[in-house]
C-alpha cells in the first residue's frame, strides 16, 4: 500500500514537473525595485518550506517516541539506551526542521538574489 502510494505521488510530481512549462508566462513588469513578484514567491516558498519541514518533523518525531516507548516496553532493563538513542534522534530531526526555518527567515527578511 506504501508503495504504491509513493508511486503514485512521484508521478504526480514528475507529471506537474513537466506540465508546468506549458503554463509559464511572458515577463511580468518590474516594479520600483527592478524585480518582479520575486519577493511574494519568496515568501510564499519559504512559507510552504517550513509548513511541510515542521508537519513532516512531527510526524517522524511521534513515529520515533512511539517506537521508543514500545521498545522500552518490551525491555525495561534497556530503557537507559533506547533513551539516549531517542533523544539523539529527536534532536537531528528537530535540527532539520530549525535549518528550514533559518532558510525561510532569510528568504523573508532578505531581497532575493541580492538588491
């Protein structure tokens, strides 16, 4: 079921991917600043970017607290290195998520490819 899931979203992707050229349009005016709707599509990537990085987070969180707490269920004399092996884990991903959101700020923050 998982696969064929995950091989029906890549084909989505691939097919979005190369139907997308099709779409595209002419130059948009430029603004004041000399660029176009680079700053909005910026903020809307960075926006996407860290709602998918902090869904996708919690759920391989809950995935790995789950299967610590069943692990710790079955061996309580091991519960002292499932622990620490969690917590390493928790905190790796935890950093994925936080290295999107430094990504997103700058996109916020900064004119995109320079002023």
């Amino acid at each position: 079921m998982r696969r064929r899931l995950a091989l029906t979203l890549t084909f989505l992707f691939v097919a979005f991917a190369l139907v997308a050229p099709a779409y595209a349009q002419g130059a948009a005016p430029l603004d004041a600043a000399g660029h176009a709707d680079m700053v909005k599509w910026s903020i809307i990537t960075a926006g996407f970017a860290l709602a998918i990085a902090a869904a996708f987070g919690a759920l391989s969180q809950s995935r790995g607290l789950s299967a610590a707490a069943e692990a710790i269920a079955r061996n309580p004399s091991a519960a002292g290195d499932i622990r620490g092996a969690m917590i390493l884990g928790l905190v790796l991903i935890e950093s994925l998520v936080i290295y999107v959101l430094l990504i997103s700020l700058i996109l916020f923050f900064l004119p995109p490819f320079g002023k």
